[in-house]
C-alpha cells in the first residue's frame, strides 16, 4: 500500500526502517528498498538476507534460518529496541505516553 500515495512523501534523507526477512514477499521487499534509495531515503535495512542488508545504509542482521512463519519473533525484536532508544534520544517516557487515558473510568 505504501507504493499507492505516501511513496510521494519520500525525499532525500527520509528515515525508512524497513523489515525484510527472506520469505516469499522478499523480491518485492527489495524492489521497494531499490525504490526508497533512487529517492536518497536513508534506509535501516533489517533482513537475514546479505543482498538485502546491502540495500541499507546501516543494517541490522536478523538470525539466518529462521522459519518464515517464526521470522516475525525475531523481526521485531530490533524495531522494539529501536523505539525504546528513540524514545530514552528525544526523552520521552514510554511507559507513561503524554495524553493516555484510561480506557474505562472506574467510580
């Protein structure tokens, strides 16, 4: 869905953290990085596949062998950490997000 409207939004130096684990939808995952770099977005490439990590300006190594239907476990474990250290860089408390409510008041 991204190449049908936000693709436009992409520019030089656009942050773009991409999950790729080898899997059938990995050719087109590809294809997108190719489409992201030809528009300098700076791309973190997160992949068990060589030739995808390539495609990243920085690149984080996802364990090779994983069963397709386990990558996810792994997959997310980088975007997790990823978040967290953003958050601690701009200080924000993730545990206490600005604005949440509880869901239910309670009388």
């Amino acid at each position: 869905d991204f190449m049908h409207g936000p693709l436009a939004l992409i520019e030089h130096g656009f942050p773009a953290l991409v999950v790729a684990p080898s899997g059938v939808l990995l050719p087109e995952m590809q294809q997108f990085m190719r489409t992201l770099k030809e528009r300098e977005a700076e791309i973190v490439a997160i992949s068990d596949d060589a030739d995808t990590l390539a495609l990243g300006r920085t690149s984080i190594a996802l364990p090779a062998g994983v069963p397709e239907w386990l990558s996810p476990l792994t997959a997310i474990v980088p975007g997790q950490l990823f978040a967290m250290h953003l958050a601690a860089v701009r200080d924000y408390d993730p545990d206490h997000p600005r604005g949440l409510r509880k869901v239910t008041e309670t009388r």
